[in-house]
C-alpha cells in the first residue's frame, strides 16, 4: 500500500539521495521479509536504518501500517529526538522510537536495528537461563548477546542508557520478558541477525520440549564456532537470495 500524496507534491524518491532511497528500500525489503516469515505483531514492532551520509537521522515505519504494506517512499525519516525530517503523512510510534533511537545515539558502529515479539521469541526472552549454546546457530552468539530486564512499555527516555549498557559491544540482545533485537552496520547483517535468533528460539523451545537431557558443546568449541561465522561474504549473499524471492514475490516494497 503506498501512501497517497497530493497531486502537487514531489516524490519521495525525487526528494532523497541516491543512497538514502537505496537505505529506503533495503529497509522496505526488511519489513517484507518479516511479514513473509510471519514474525510481526500486528503494528507492534518495528527495523530502523540510518540515514547514509545524513548523520543523526534515521528511517522507521509509519505507525499504523503492517508490515506487508511497507514501502520506500511511506518509511518517516526522523531526527534523534524524534522530530521528522520528511514527513510521509503517517505517526511515529513512541516506543519504537525509544528503542530504537537509543541504539542508533550509543552504538554509531550500528545502521540497522531489528525488533521483533514472536511467539518463540518472547517465550525464550522469559526463561531464566536464556538463550542456550545447545545448537550450531546458537553458537553464533556465544558469549556475544546481550540481555536487558524489562522496564515497562518502553516509552520512557530514561530506559535508553541502560538499553545501550546491555547491548554492550554485541548485535544481539534479549529483551527479557518482551522479545529480541538484531543489529548490524548494514540491513544484511541486521536480518541475518534476527534470522538467526528466531531459529534459535525455535529450536531451543522444541529441544526443551521433549524432556531429553541436552548436550553442551565445550567452551572451547563454542568458541571456534563462532569466529567461524565472523564473515560477510555468506550474510551479504544470503540478503541478495531474500531480496530476490521479494523481487518474485511482489516488487512493490522497492517504490
């Protein structure tokens, strides 16, 4: 769905540079995705991106729009406080901003932040011990998550320190009692994050289920397994391949 504009009023793509418009619809191919793997929550959650070459400002959902509507040009550039920078006619939820504008003000290394509240999600952001190195993609984030106890609705300016304290130096982090986070310095690290924490949920809820007594790797192990996944080449490549089952699936993310 793309938002109406008045006859007289310029596109946005007309409106934006090269790089943001592509920033635009990399973002806009996130939301796409998400609603693809079904791990929306109606309006609830939202992907921010920095704005390249435009320091300070950033992209975020227009509030009130599902995922599966998201465009390039219907995404609202806002400032750190929040003010908007070009206005696409749509809000600008509260406690999206909160979340999100405190990670892209404390870690300048990220661009892209994902949000998300599935089911898997949230019920291993409830469990006292976490997220479990009982799997190949858990081991990933071995001794490389963050964890931040819940505050409330985070609507409240005061929250952000201490999200910023708990994400640390990682790109991932749980939300405890309320769901994950995946950052990257670009869109393709970003989803490849989130992707990764939600098969982990998956599985580890599935693996807990049967009741069997779990295997640990070793330490040392764990380790070696996730340097072995410290490299682009396979996250960028698997951004291209999701972009284009979009691309074959419905083009319009990218207008």
């Amino acid at each position: 769905m793309a938002v109406a504009l008045k006859a007289d009023t310029p596109s946005v793509r007309s409106r934006v540079s090269e790089s943001e418009w592509q920033a635009r619809v990399d973002l806009a191919a996130a939301y796409r995705l998400l609603a693809h793997f079904k791990w929306t929550d109606g309006t609830a959650t939202h992907i921010s991106a920095a704005v390249p070459d435009e320091h300070g400002a950033f992209l975020i959902n227009p509030h009130g729009m599902l995922f599966h509507e998201v465009t390039a040009s219907s995404l609202v550039k806002i400032d750190l406080d929040g003010n908007v920078l070009l206005d696409t006619g749509w809000p600008v939820n509260k406690a999206g901003f909160v979340i999100h504008s405190a990670i892209h003000k404390g870690r300048e290394d990220i661009n892209c932040v994902i949000h998300t509240h599935t089911r898997a999600g949230i019920a291993v952001s409830a469990m006292k011990c976490g997220m479990l190195m009982i799997s190949q993609h858990a081991l990933r984030f071995y001794n490389r998550i963050g964890y931040h106890d819940f505050e409330g609705i985070a609507c409240d300016l005061d929250e952000q320190s201490r999200l910023v304290r708990d994400l640390g130096p990682h790109k991932a982090m749980i939300l405890r009692n309320h769901g994950l986070i995946g950052c990257g310095t670009s869109m393709a690290e970003a989803f490849s994050v989130i992707q990764y924490l939600e098969r982990i949920c998956e599985s580890q809820i599935a693996a807990m289920s049967g009741g069997a007594e779990l295997t640990y790797p070793s330490p040392e192990v764990c380790e070696r397994t996730a340097r072995q996944y410290d490299t682009e080449l396979i996250v960028e490549r698997g951004w291209i391949a999701h972009k284009r089952m979009l691309d074959q699936i419905d083009p319009g993310y990218a207008t």
